[in-house]
C-alpha cells in the first residue's frame, strides 16, 4: 500500500528521507489545499498518515495517540439550530476511520491554538487532521493520525508547554510508523 506521511512543520518530525513526505503548514486550509494537491498529482497513493501536535484534553496523559475519528471545531452555527461542531446541510459531520483499530481517539480541529477546552469530548485538539481526514474521506484514501500530546489544554503556561514540547515524540513515532507501516523514516 502507498503511503503518504503528512506533517505540518518540518521541526515536528526532523531529519525525514521518505520519498512521499509532504509538509503543509499549519491550519486546515494550508492543509486541506495541499494534501488534495498532492493526492491529485500522485494518484496511486491509498494511505495518508499525519503526525503532529496536539493539544491534550486530559491532564493526566502525556504521549501519542493514535486518532481515528475527526471533528470540527470552528462551526458554530447553534442559533440556526444546528449542533456545535456541525456544518449545515452537509452530510457527513464526523469523519471515523476506525474500521481496523478499535480505540482509536478523537481529535477535534480548529485554526486558533486552543487555551480552553472544547464543549464537546474529545481526546485531543489540533489545527490540522480534520480538514486532512475530509481530503482523504472525500478521495477515498485511508487516514490515520497520530497526535504527540505537547501541552495540556487550559495548562498553565500552555504555549511555552508546546514550545518545549511540540517534537519530543518524532522517535516514537518513527518506530510505530515503521513497525505498522514498514517504512523507515
């Protein structure tokens, strides 16, 4: 299977030789724009893999998760009687790739970094994985996500949190992504 690995920024996974790299910048529709992009221009690839950072929900916690389910973040539309985090009149309002792991976490994303967290429960919040699972949903690619939790959302000192933090999990990640994917970054 071809896969594509997606990252934001080159400081978050350092020092990567794999062919189908693509780095997209930070917030969905940098995102969205390239990831459609290259899939068009590279029709063969069936698996998308995105690693980043992420902010975390529960205290508690500090590592990668492993993030199969996405939502949205910045609709608000409830004073047209639609939920928080739907968009109206689109059919799809939760994207979930979950059909081959079975504690996959969700991941709610958002183009502001995120000092409270969100009204709705999910696992973790970051700029990217939503618009990138829409891509993936929309061109029938598999995606999978996994999010190095950087900083605790509503943390003190939350930004300096990702500052220090925001890379510390590329090696993990690198072993999980070779032993689960085969490929050596």
């Amino acid at each position: 299977m071809n896969t594509l690995l997606v990252v934001a920024l080159k400081s978050e996974l350092e020092d990567i030789e794999y062919k189908h790299t693509l780095y997209t910048g930070i917030g969905k529709v940098n995102a969205a724009w390239k990831l459609t992009k290259y899939l068009c221009d590279n029709p063969d690839i069936e698996n998308v893999v995105n690693y980043g950072s992420a902010g975390g929900i529960n205290p508690d916690f500090r590592g990668l998760l492993k993030c199969t389910k996405f939502l949205q973040g910045d609709i608000d539309c409830r004073p047209l009687g639609v939920p928080l985090g739907h968009t109206p009149y689109e059919d799809i309002q939760q994207f979930d790739f979950n059909e081959d792991f079975v504690d996959g976490k969700t991941c709610m994303t958002f183009d502001q970094f995120q000092l409270t967290k969100p009204a709705i429960e999910v696992d973790c919040v970051d700029m990217e994985a939503y618009a990138l699972a829409k891509v993936c949903h929309n061109m029938n690619k598999h995606f999978t996500s996994y999010k190095w939790i950087s900083d605790i959302v509503g943390g003190a000192d939350q930004s300096a949190q990702w500052k220090e933090n925001f890379n510390t999990g590329q090696d993990i990640f690198k072993t999980i992504f070779k032993t689960d994917y085969g490929i050596e970054l």
